[in-house]
C-alpha cells in the first residue's frame, strides 16, 4: 500500500509538473499566437501603406506626365511664338534698310536739285536720283498703291527742270 501511495504521489507529482509544464506551453502558445496576430496586423498594416504608397506614386507619376505634356504644349507655342517674332524682326529689320536707303536717295535728290538751282544742268541725274527715290519708297511702302498713285514728297514729275 505504502508503494502504491508512493507510486501515487510520483505519479501526482509527475502529474501535477506535466500540467505545469503544459500550462507553460499554453503560455509561450497565447502570447505566440498574440505576437503572430500582432506581427499579421502589422504585416496587413504595411501592406495597406504600401499600396497606398504605390497608389500615390502612380498618381505622382500621372500628374508628372500631365506636367510634361502641359510644358512641351507650352515650349511648342513658344518656339512657334519665337519663330514669328524672329520674322517680324527680320522684316522690320528689312524694313529699316529699306527706310534708310529712302533716306539717302531723297537727301542725294535733294542735293541734285540745290545743285541744279545754283545754275548747274543735272536734270539727267535729278531724274535719275528721283527714280531710286521711286524704287526705294515702293520697298518701303507696305502698299503699292501709295507708290503708284504718286504720293510722292512735295515735287511731282513735273517738278524735273528740263533741259
């Protein structure tokens, strides 16, 4: 009897360190299995804000192409806008030349005729200075008609001495 109560208290014993022990594995298995719920939260949270992140590049990235297509829209009209202003400096730069050669050929005309006045026979190269003066305010008008309808200075064809 005394081996069976001994046998019994060992086994108790024994008995009472297993359910110790599985108690202690029951332990380490909750807070395991709390530490893997915290880790699939986390795991879940880190997913979420990476495809909010990738959501967010993707608009960025969208956004930075609207940009880009706005601004080569923006350089093509300026570069349209810079060719137009080039021609209209070149033909105002033509139309400088142009106005200076008028200015010359009147002042040569001018000269020609108070030449003339002080007795001397240039009709030929008055009449000549008056032709360049012709074909140089016909450059120079943006019209023809100013030219051809003899809206000259103040001297008219009849103005050429004669002789």
């Amino acid at each position: 009897m005394d081996q069976l109560v001994a046998d019994k208290e060992a086994v108790t014993s024994q008995l009472a360190s297993a359910e110790a022990q599985l108690r202690g594995i029951k332990a380490k298995g909750l807070a395991q299995a709390r530490k893997i719920e915290g880790l699939e939260a986390e795991l879940a949270k880190t997913r979420a804000e990476a495809a909010q992140t990738k959501a967010e590049a993707i608009q960025a990235k969208a956004e930075a192409e609207k940009t880009k297509v706005a601004a080569d829209k923006s350089i093509a009209i300026y570069s349209r806008e810079v060719v137009a202003i080039q021609a209209e400096l070149r033909e105002a730069s033509d139309w400088e030349i142009r106005g200076n050669e008028l200015s010359k050929c009147q002042a040569r005309r001018e000269t020609l005729e108070e030449i003339h006045a002080r007795g001397f026979n240039l009709a030929v190269e008055i009449a000549e200075a008056k032709a360049w003066e012709t074909d140089a305010r016909f450059l120079v008008s943006s019209d023809e008609e100013d030219v051809v309808s003899g809206s000259r200075d103040e001297e008219g064809e009849e103005d050429v001495p004669e002789g």
